[in-house]
C-alpha cells in the first residue's frame, strides 16, 4: 500500500472487532481490515471457523484472535468487551454481522422462530452498540461501528419476513445513533450487502429464487465475499471515511437501481 493509500485507508494501531467474524462475509471484512493493519477480533459460535479464519489472516501478515462472545444478553457483551480491552487495551471499530435467516412462510411463523431470528439480527446488534458505543463516547477518541443490514431492509423482499423486519430495524437504529454520536466523532453506518451467498441465505436460494435474483441484477451475478472489503475500508478509516456517518453503503451489483 503507498503511502499516500495507508494515511487514507491504513489502520495500524486499531483494534477491531467483528461479531460474526467466523461466518463467510464478516470473515471476508475481518480480513480486510486485518490486511489493511488492525488487530481483528473474530466473535463467534465456532472454534474450527475461527481457528481456519485466522490462518488466513496469519498467512497474510495480519493479526488476531477469536473469543466465543455470549451475545445474548447486555452482560454477556459487556463481557465481551471487557476481554477485549484486557487482551489488546482498545476498541476503535465494531462490526456487527451476526445474522440468522428462515424461508417459513408468513402465517406459519411460530414464536420460537421469530425470538431467535430476533435476538441475533437485532437484539444482539442494539445491545452491543449500547455497550461498545458507550466505551467509545466515554473514551473521547472517536470510533466506527459497521451494522450489517440487508436489501430486505430496504425493500420488501419475498419469503424472509422476520428477517426482514429485523434488518429494517438495524437500518433505523444506525441512523439513530449517527445523529446521536456524530458529536462525539463515533460514527455509524449500514454496511447493505445485495446477493451474496453465506451460510444463513443458502436455504433460501432455490433455482427460482435464483432466477429471480438474477434477473433483477444488472451484473447477473452474486457478490463474492471480499468484495465487501473496500467499503469496509471505508466505513472503518477515521481519515477517509472521516465525514461518513448515518449512510446506507450499498454493495448489490446494481440490484437496487433496477427497476423493470
């Protein structure tokens, strides 16, 4: 990277720390900002993932480790963050990624479903802003928290119903606190992936869905996990993304432009 490259986009120094760093696309971002000079922690569900992510941050020069985060209530965050600053002394960026997805349809919805896909896509997404958020407003020093949101939080989008009233909270919530802690130099912002296929999607993919798809993508093709990585960049830089908070970022070959 030149050097004109790493004053923009450089993060030596930073700690970051990804929720769902173990899955493929928040995998893909944790590397990137591994790459491009942060000490990267891997929040997640599996060691395995964990251990195979690392190894490819490793074998690239990059840095970090992985804690299996409790996300389920205020405490198990606060915890989280608490090892963290044990462990590295900081906290300048927060991804949150963590997703679960389900294809029932609307009306056979039962209420166990919902509570899970609610607590992961959400729950877990506002408390730990909530708690990171108040780390880095308290510490003065400015920050980046990365909300992964999604197309269907945007637009309606057929047969992911929970899923998609979660993301249009996520949506919502960012640009709440954009407004709230832009004061404060933490910014906010939604990271909007279009088509990508990752572990919590794939159940959903049918042949005709994927027809569908990509007959309403301009590229005709689905995204590829590191293609996330520049915006990330972006979202996670205090120098570029400098004046870049409340913002939807969206990365969807074209999917949102098209109309018929």
């Amino acid at each position: 990277m030149s050097d004109y490259l790493n004053s923009l986009f450089g993060l030596d120094g930073k700690v970051a720390v990804v929720i769902g760093g173990t899955g493929e696309l928040c995998g893909a971002m944790a590397e990137g900002l591994a790459q491009a000079g942060a000490e990267v922690v891997l929040v997640g569900r599996s060691q395995e993932k964990a251990d195979a992510r690392l190894a490819s941050i490793s074998a690239k020069g990059g840095k970090g480790y992985f804690i299996a985060g409790d996300l389920s209530s205020k405490a198990g965050i606060q915890s989280l963050l608490d090892n963290v600053l044990k462990k590295s002394g900081q906290v300048d960026i927060l991804v949150n990624g963590a997703g679960a997805n389900s294809p029932t349809p609307f009306l056979d919805i039962q209420e166990d479903e919902y509570d899970r896909i609610f607590d992961i896509n959400m729950k877990a997404v506002f408390l730990a802003c909530q708690v990171f958020g108040k780390y880095l407003v308290q510490r003065g020093e400015g920050g980046s928290i990365i909300n992964v949101g999604s197309m269907s939080g945007l637009i309606p989008l057929s047969r992911v119903f929970t899923y998609s009233a979660t993301k249009a909270a996520v949506h919502n919530l960012s640009k709440n606190l954009a407004r709230e802690w832009a004061i404060s130099k933490v910014r906010v912002n939604t990271l909007v992936p279009g088509f990508f296929p990752a572990e919590q999607n794939r159940k959903v993919l049918t042949p005709e869905r994927v027809n569908s798809i990509m007959g309403h993508t301009p590229m005709n093709r689905f995204g590829n996990s590191d293609e996330l990585v520049g915006v990330t960049l972006l979202m996670a830089s205090g120098k570029a993304g400098s004046f870049i908070t409340g913002t939807e970022m969206i990365v969807d070959g074209g999917y949102a432009a098209m109309t018929i």
